[in-house]
C-alpha cells in the first residue's frame, strides 16, 4: 500500500510541475524562433492607392484614393462615401511597422483548419499584395495570417484585429463635409437659397465667417443615400431637378465643394456633395432638422 501511495504522490508532484511550466517561457510561442518582418513593405507606405477588405460570406468594402481624398465604397452597390482618412492611416502604419512574427508552417495541406475568412488586398505603384488572415490561437492573444507570396503559415499579435471589419460604419466618416479637409482650407462661402431666391457670401473678414463654418464642419449626415430613399415614386432625376439649397465652398489652391439639397420628404432630404479636385461626388442623407439649421445659420449671418 505505501509503494502504492508512493506511486500515486510522485505522479502528482509531476503532474503540478508540468502545470507550473505551462505558465513559463519553456512552452510559450516565444521560445520558437521570431522573425521581425512587416505585413507591408514600409517603402510602400505612402505609395498607397487602395485596400480591398474581403470576409467570407459578406460583401466586400473598397477603401480607395480619389485625388487626396480618401473613400469607401461597395463594388457591387451604389454605396460611396468619405472614408474615415485617420483611420485608414493609423491602418497603414500599423501593416508597415515591423513586428514579431512566427512561422508555424512552410506549407500546410489543409488550410481550413486556419479559418483564413479575412484577405486584404492592398494595392500600391501598379501592383498589389495579399495578406489572408485566419483564427486566433488557443491563447485568443496570436492571429494565424499568410501572404499571397508563400504556403507558409504564421501567426502575429491581435493589433490588427479593429480594423479586420467590412462594417460600412466603421470605415465612412459621419459628417457632411469631409474631415479631410480643414477649416482653413476654405476662404470663401455662397449660400444660395433656391427656396427664396436668395444668395450670401462669406469670406474670412466677415464676422460670422468663422463660426458658420465650424458648425458647418460638425454637422453629420444621416447614412448614404439610395434609390430606397426616393419619395412618391420619384427618380433620382426627378429628384435633382428641383435643390432647395446649394453652398460652395471655394479653398485657397482653387479646389472647390458644392453642395446641393433636395428635397425627398416632409422629414428627409438628399444632400449631394462633390468635391470637384477629386472629381468625387457621394450622395447623403439629412433631416429636416439639419437643413432647418443650415438655414438658420443663413438667417442668422450679419455682415461688417
């Protein structure tokens, strides 16, 4: 009975050692051997003109570059609008720092085991690169990931995984001017109410100048708009015959962004903005209560 006993309490005096170790580096990934490398060539970094962001079983979002200005968009829907610019930065930055990574494989036969459900293309001087990006570990702290130039698996930490989404929300700026341009950027205003035929015009030495334009700045639209959105039965061309309001700003290198509202409900309304440099134009989504403030701010600007 006590060689028994014996027997029994080494067993579990091993067993509590090997526990023990699994909280040491013995077992952890870092003892394997790291490679310090970047998910995208940092030469590249500013070269960048696109990125595809594609997630099994939903459809795929477009982050693209018209001009200087930065925009996402569905490649098979009407969806288009200004991407959320510093986050398409922070992004880039992140793919082009260098990291640790470990290899856990030069080729592997079956590759589902990886879960690879999420692939960025990014696209940079008339080539691109492919990055598929597959299940966390059991740890949930390290991402298995390939490229489109080997068979070879690795895993990478979770620092990317905010930005592995297709979510339209998570990539499109909310305001109704785009972020991406400054207020200083604009030298000069023309209000036109089409509604009362009436025309403003504002330039920095006015005093109402620099707060109109800074509330201008804040405000945020209301999602994009679709033909879904059109009321009575109307086109989108029927709809654009008939603005109720349209401002232009003109910035000091002689870019320029018009806006255009038009009416689609007694509570809703399509505001179309292009931006005339990057030859863009994204059509939105307003309530009436954000155009009632659009006009009252015309009201309300006093002259020098």
């Amino acid at each position: 009975m006590k060689i028994k006993n014996s027997a029994l309490f080494g067993i579990s005096i091993f067993l509590v050692i090997l526990y023990l170790l699994s909280f040491t580096k013995i077992f952890s990934p870092e003892k394997r051997k790291v490679q310090k490398t970047a998910l995208l060539n940092p030469k590249y970094k500013e070269a960048v003109t696109s990125i595809k962001l594609s997630q099994k079983d939903q459809e795929s979002l477009l982050l693209e570059k018209a001009g200087d200005l930065w925009t996402v968009r569905r490649e098979n829907s009407d969806f288009s609008a200004p991407a959320d610019s510093k986050r398409i930065k922070d992004f880039i930055s992140l793919l082009s720092n260098i990291i640790n990574v470990y290899k856990i494989s030069d080729k592997q036969n079956d590759y589902s085991s990886f879960s690879f459900d999420f692939s960025l293309r990014i696209s940079y001087e008339n080539t691109f690169s492919d990055i598929f990006f597959g299940k966390h570990d059991f740890s949930q702290t390290l991402r298995y990931f390939m490229t489109g130039k080997s068979a070879a698996v690795y895993q990478a930490g979770s620092q990317f995984d905010n930005f592995l989404t297709v979510s339209k929300t998570f990539w499109t700026e909310p305001y109704l001017i785009s972020r991406q341009l400054t207020s200083s950027d604009i030298q000069r205003i023309t209000i036109s109410d089409l509604e009362s035929q009436s025309r403003q015009i504002l330039t920095p030495q006015n005093k109402s100048f620099k707060n109109y334009l800074s509330e201008l700045l804040e405000l945020r639209h209301a999602g994009i708009f679709s033909e879904e959105d059109s009321f009575q039965g109307q086109t989108n061309t029927e709809i654009t015959k008939n603005p109720v309001l349209k401002l232009e700003l003109e910035t000091g290198n002689k870019d320029q962004i018009t806006i255009s509202a038009y009416r689609i409900s007694d509570e809703n309304l399509r505001l179309s903005v292009n931006y005339k440099k990057a030859n863009y134009t994204c059509d939105l989504k307003i309530s009436n209560w954000t155009f009632l403030k659009l006009k009252q701010k015309e009201t309300e600007l006093n002259y020098i």
